[in-house]
C-alpha cells in the first residue's frame, strides 16, 4: 500500500477552527494493490468537513447506518459534514486509489453551496482528471513543507479543487440539458412531419433508446403536451386549415389528417374547436 499525507502544523488532531472563513486541516492519498483491507470507523463523524476523491477502483461507503452499504466507484467524490458518522472501506482487490482532504472554518457551508454542493447530498460525480490529483499532490506537498503564507495557499488551492469541481458538475448538468433537447427536438420534427400516419408512442420511444414513461414525461415538459396530444393538435389544426381553404369533403379531410373513422374524427374536432367539422366550415363560409 501506497500513502501520502500531510498536516497542518503537523498535528494530527481533529479540531473545528471558526476563526476564518476556510482552513485546511489535513490532505493526503491511499493507493491499495495488494493490501487487503483499509478500513475506517468513526462513529461520531470528525468536528471538520472531509471530501474524499475517488481516481481508481472503489470505495465501500456506509452512510447513516452501518448495515447500509454503497459502493462508490472512480469518478466521485464522497463529502462528509461535521459528526456524521464515517464509516468506509478500502480493498486491494479494488486496486482502489483514493484522495482525500479535511478543512473547517466559519463560513464552509456558504462556500459549498457557492461551488454547487446542496446540504443533504453526498456523492457528486466529476469524473477522473489528472488536474485533481495535482492540486491534491500539490496540498499535500505545502503541509509538508510549511512555506512562507502556506496557509493562505492552501485555501486557494481548496477553493480551485472546488471550482473545477463545479465546473465539471455544471458541464455535466449541461450536457444532460443538452442530449434531452436533442432528444425532444427530433421527436417534435418526427410527429409534425408524420402526424397524419399511425404513430405508436411506444415504438417510437423504444427507437430511441428511451422508456415510455420517462419520454412521455419529458416530452410533455418540453413541449406542454403529452406526444399523443401534441399530434391531436397539429391533425385538428391542419384540419382546421382544410376546411377554411379547400373543397375537399369531411371524409376526405378525416383521412387526410390521419383518421380512417369520419365519425372519430368529427367528435374529436368538436371537442377541440366547440363546432363539429360541417358546422365549422358553414360558419368560415359567411365571412
């Protein structure tokens, strides 16, 4: 096993330290290979903040009850808030690398909600990067020495970990953004231009790769419409047009819009417009 650490003062002590907005207590690194078991257990949580860093493997989390077990795998970060209970396990057959850093002081909660961590939450996922692990490298190294304003340092070093952090949290939120608009916008172009042929929803969401529920729900976020609705209305507008600006017959304007069933389509359009499609077009005739 593989280990790197470093600490204020070179004191190992646990403290809270309410006398500036942001301290760093302690950082260091673990890399398992072949030693079996890391284990930590601390029932009573720690008096500081600990954000623990994920760069390989996993790590074996029990949050709020002992019995529960998440595993956590590369890729995350764990944040842990003063007296919440620690309990955690690193294994070699994990090959796990972890990196891991303690701060305190009296403004800390402020500062993580500004950088993106809510209150409750504990598991944020900002991917692996080698810009990590030199800033925790780099933490690491300033304990150890004790330069000149290597306090200050530190929290700036803390506050830059945190922004990128965010910043790849917020990439992430954007890229989900993103895909759902691509998703939803194929969608709205694939029922205007085939709303007269017989659409399954199901099979259409299935296309895609997505489940019927949750494509119907976010559809209907995006566009105010469940997709069968959405169709509905692009049929009835267009029947609605037919109507003001053509001679065709009912019938022939039923099936044109999609509908084999005149009758159907009749009782839908009065539903929709308050006049059934004959009554519509007599009133659009007198102006």
């Amino acid at each position: 096993m593989y280990m790197n650490t470093g600490y204020l003062n070179h004191s190992h002590m646990d403290f809270k330290d309410k006398s500036r907005p942001l301290v760093v207590g302690s950082c260091g690194t673990y890399r398992l290979s072949s030693h079996p078991k890391l284990p930590t257990y601390r029932p009573r949580g720690r008096l500081d903040y600990q954000i623990i860093y994920i760069t390989a493997g996993c790590g074996h989390f029990h949050f709020d009850n002992v019995d529960n077990e998440t595993i956590v795998p590369a890729g995350n970060i764990v944040l842990y808030r003063p007296k919440e209970l620690q309990k955690y396990e690193y294994y070699g057959k994990d090959k796990t690398e972890v990196y891991w850093i303690h701060f305190t002081g009296n403004n800390v909660k402020n500062i993580l909600r500004q950088y993106g961590f809510p209150d409750k939450e504990r598991v944020f996922q900002v991917g692996t990067s080698m810009e990590y692990e030199q800033i925790f490298k780099r933490i690491i190294i300033e304990l150890q020495r004790c330069q000149d304003n290597y306090e200050e340092m530190l929290v700036l070093l803390l506050r830059h970990l945190l922004i990128i952090f965010h910043r790849e949290l917020t990439r992430e939120h954007i890229s989900k953004n993103e895909y759902l608009d691509h998703e939803m916008d194929n969608a709205v172009t694939f029922f205007s231009e085939n709303y007269n042929q017989n659409i399954s929803i199901d099979d259409y969401a299935a296309s895609r790769g997505m489940s019927v529920s949750w494509f119907i729900r976010n559809f209907k976020k995006y566009t105010g419409s469940t997709p069968m609705q959405f169709i509905v209305e692009i049929r009835i507008n267009n029947a609605q047009m037919l109507l003001e600006t053509t001679t065709y017959s009912i019938n022939e304007i039923s099936k044109i819009v999609g509908y084999d069933n005149q009758l159907y389509f009749s009782r839908l359009f009065h539903k929709l417009k308050g006049y059934s499609p004959r009554e519509y077009r007599k009133i659009r005739n007198r102006f």
